[in-house]
C-alpha cells in the first residue's frame, strides 16, 4: 500500500516530520497522504490520486481548493504590501477595513476585533482579556472559565484547558480553574424516560449549581460553541442557549459563543449564535474567516466587552498583547474577499445544499449499525454503534471509525473520524452532483466495514 523505498514521499514524509493528531501505527502501516493540490473540493496527492475531501480540509475551505479570486486577492496584496503588524499604533489599511467588515457582519451593533493567527490564540487571547478586565476592574479573583465536556477550543495551554477532553491529561492540564460542565447530546447522555427538555432543564441546573458552588464572582466566562465541531458534531439539546443564557446573565458572567467552525454560513446563517437565535458578549472566530487561505484568528467583541476593555486599556495606557502577525494585511485582504465570496454567493450556494446534505445522512442513518444522524447545515455526523436499540458502541479494539476513514481514502474519499462518529463537513463550493459522489462512497464504505466488523 504505501511507497517503503527511503527516498519516497511517505518515507520522507515521516522521517522528518513530527506529527500530530494522527494515529502513528496506522501511519507506519498505511503512509501519509502527501498531497500537492486541489481542484474545486477535491485534493490531489503526489501519485496523483484524487479525494473528495468532506471535511473541506478541517472545516475550514469553504471555497475549495483553487479559488481564483482569493489567490488573486492574495497576490495582489502581497505585490502591494506583504506584511506588517498591529502594534504601536500603526496597522494595515487591510486591517482597518477588515475590522469595520467584521463588525457590520456580526451580530453586534458595534464593537471592536482584535486579530491572532489561530482559533487558539483567539481564546487565549479572550481568556487574557477577561483576566486583565478582571484585575482592572478590581475583581482579580474573577478567573474561572466554564465550558463543556467535549467542547473544543484548541490546544494552546489555556485553549485545550478550555478543551473538554480527557486526551489533554497526557500534559497534566486542564490547568486550575477550567471546569467543564454537562455535554448537550441529548441522544447520547439523556437519561431513561428523561425528555430533552428535561435533558436541557438538567444541564441549566448544572450550570446553577457549578455558578452556586464556585462563586458568580470567580467566574470570567461561559465559553461554547453553538454546535460542537470537534467533539463529535453535536447540536445543542432543544432549548439550551435559551436556557442557560439567562442564568449567565443573572450572574453577570459573560457567554461567548466560539464559531471558529460556526462563523461564516456553516450552519446556514452567517453565525451559529444565530441559527440558534442567541447573542453572545463576543465571538471567537478563525477557519472560514479565510476560507483557509491564510492563518487566522480574531475576537470579536461586542458592545459591553469592548467599552470596559477600552476603558481598562486605557487606564494603563495599553493591552500588552499581540502576535507579530496579527492584523496581516495580506490575511486580511484575503478575509475581506473570502466573507465578500461568502456574502455575494457562497453562502447561498450552502443553504441550497443543506437539503441534500439532510437527506444523504437520514438515507445512512436507516443502516443497522449507524446509531444517530445528527449535524445543522453543512455539518454532519454518523455515529457507528453495534447495537442501534441500545445505543452500544463497537469495542474500542475495532477501531471502527479509523477503519471507515481509512476504507473511505482507499476509494478516494477524506472524511475524519471522531470517537465512533464520521463527521462530513463539505465546501460550500460543493456541486450536488459531488455531494451524491461523496455519500456513495461513503455508503459503500460504511457496507464494507460494517460487514467486517458486525
Ligand atoms: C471551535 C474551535 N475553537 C478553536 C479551535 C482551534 O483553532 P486552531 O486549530 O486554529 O488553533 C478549533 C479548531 O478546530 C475549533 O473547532
């Protein structure tokens, strides 16, 4: 299966490449997929082997993989001014445009944006925030930060403290004062004979507890994404940001919706806080904020949070925080034409998918040995299960979702596996014809391992 010979791109490949995220014996085994480019939704490796990729590489190449015009958009920044930073009281006129775009795009009636170059850094930086308004506002011991059980925020120290997984014990984190609260599948942790209003009531009480115990006081912030992405694609329980947005109010602890996956159209509206019908203190955006053209994070602050850390910023005359590359103007010409793409058509091109989407995960959905179909919009999730009646899992040692996967890319499809589920998240670019491709040959994939496996 893979190239053995010393000097291949495999053997290259993981000779001097550290890798992350990705499972080494099935690398020895199988090799890296090296590719060289893409066209539309598809990417091309060095054998020139093409995938359809329905992760739009990870969630993020909303436009595909050779958009014209955001190549353009680069160039021709790049021509014009190549680099340069936000500090010091100077920054790109790129920039400057691209904050003003960001604010009208988002929910709130006005704020400010402040750039990274990641969805980490974007919650660090939130985190930073919160602690350095804390301390400014004299209330230092406001530093808690509450998310949730497989929420995932990155993996910057703070960012994977945010993380609700178990696999970030292997660093000894999350760090003191990260606490992660009820996860919102209502499919999978609803109780026997619980409603998922019940479900939902249960997880508000939570909330109230964790508030009651710890101190409203102790608390920075409520951090969570309208839909899970990277914990297995999960919606929220019917009625969750209605419940619990409330009692953060109550206490006068901010809730700050983290659409790094959600911003820019992936649930079918611009943000998910608004397919959800929520309004977050700010969001923390990256991923289709470029379309994946270019490294990029940003938050964006609403009107509360941008007038108190104005107004503590300037009580000491700054907020000493900043990448090199923030605020880059060649990422931020690109920024400003990947949301024009989105704005003008991309977003439409979404919305007429969805229907189609639906519909291929309800048609999987009816085999025995996929439990639940769950997602909004153009992300979705199958969940493998060994027994549909009782919701059991295949035995961890089948590794049935790597299998999947791995079964997919031997017949030119990239889909992710997370814990048992196959998450599909195609580019909006997408052509119905592409999207029938992409679930005929997951279908058949799924046959072929579920019959190996059952
Ligand atoms: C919701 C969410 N937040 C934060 C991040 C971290 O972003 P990055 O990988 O750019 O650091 C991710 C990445 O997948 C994410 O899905």
């Amino acid at each position: 299966m893979r190239d053995n010979a010393p000097n291949s791109w495999e053997s290259r490949a993981e000779t001097y490449s550290f890798y992350g995220f990705t499972d080494l014996p099935t690398i020895h085994k199988r090799g890296t997929v090296v590719l060289t480019h893409g066209e539309g939704p598809y990417v091309i490796d060095v054998h020139g082997r093409r995938y359809l990729d329905a992760n739009a590489g990870l969630w993020n190449m909303v436009a595909g993989f050779d958009h014209p015009e955001l190549a353009a958009a680069a160039k021709a920044q790049y021509d014009r001014f190549p680099g340069y930073h936000a500090f010091f009281g100077r920054m790109s006129d790129q920039t400057v445009m691209l904050s003003e775009k960001l604010i009208e795009v988002s929910p709130f009636e006005r704020g400010k944006v402040f750039y990274t170059n990641s969805g980490s850094e974007a919650n660090d930086t939130l985190v930073k925030m919160l602690w350095f308004l804390g301390i400014s506002e004299g209330q230092p011991q406001r530093r808690k930060i509450l998310t949730r059980i497989n929420g995932y925020h990155g993996v910057t120290v703070v960012s994977a403290s945010m993380t609700g997984k178990p696999y970030n014990a292997v660093f000894g984190l999350p760090l003191d004062g990260f606490l992660h609260l009820g996860c919102p599948h209502y499919w999978r942790f609803g109780t026997e004979g619980e409603s998922e209003e019940q479900f939902t009531a249960r997880l508000a009480q939570e909330l109230e507890d964790v508030i009651a115990r710890e101190g409203a006081d102790t608390i920075a912030a409520f951090v969570a994404e309208p839909v899970m992405g990277a914990g297995g694609v999960i919606p929220p329980s019917k009625g969750y940001f209605q419940a619990i947005q409330p009692i953060l109010k109550k206490h006068g602890i901010p809730l700050i919706a983290d659409e790094v996956i959600t911003g820019f159209g992936r649930t079918g509206e611009m943000w998910g806080s608004v397919t959800y019908d929520f309004m977050p203190d700010a969001i923390i955006s990256s991923k289709a904020l470029t379309a994946g053209y270019f490294p990029m994070g940003a938050v964006i602050l609403g009107p509360d949070l941008s007038d108190r850390l104005q107004a503590a910023s300037e009580e000491i005359e700054e907020f000493p925080h900043g990448f090199t590359a923030s605020g880059h103007p060649v990422g931020c010409a690109i920024a400003l034409k990947s949301i024009e793409l989105i704005e003008t058509g991309l977003l439409d091109q979404a919305r007429a998918l969805i229907p189609q989407f639906e519909a291929g995960l309800a048609h999987l959905a009816q085999m025995d040995n996929i439990g639940e179909a769950r997602g909004k919009g153009l992300m979705g999730a199958l969940e493998a299960v060994k027994d549909k009646a009782t919701k059991t899992p295949f035995d961890g040692s089948l590794s049935v979702s790597e299998r999947i996967a791995n079964t997919c890319t031997d017949h030119g499809l990239i889909c992710r596996p997370l814990g048992q589920a196959i998450v599909l998240c195609p580019a909006f670019v997408m052509t119905p014809a592409q999207m029938e491709e992409m679930f005929a040959r997951l279908e058949s994939a799924l046959k072929q391992v579920f019959a190996e496996v059952a």
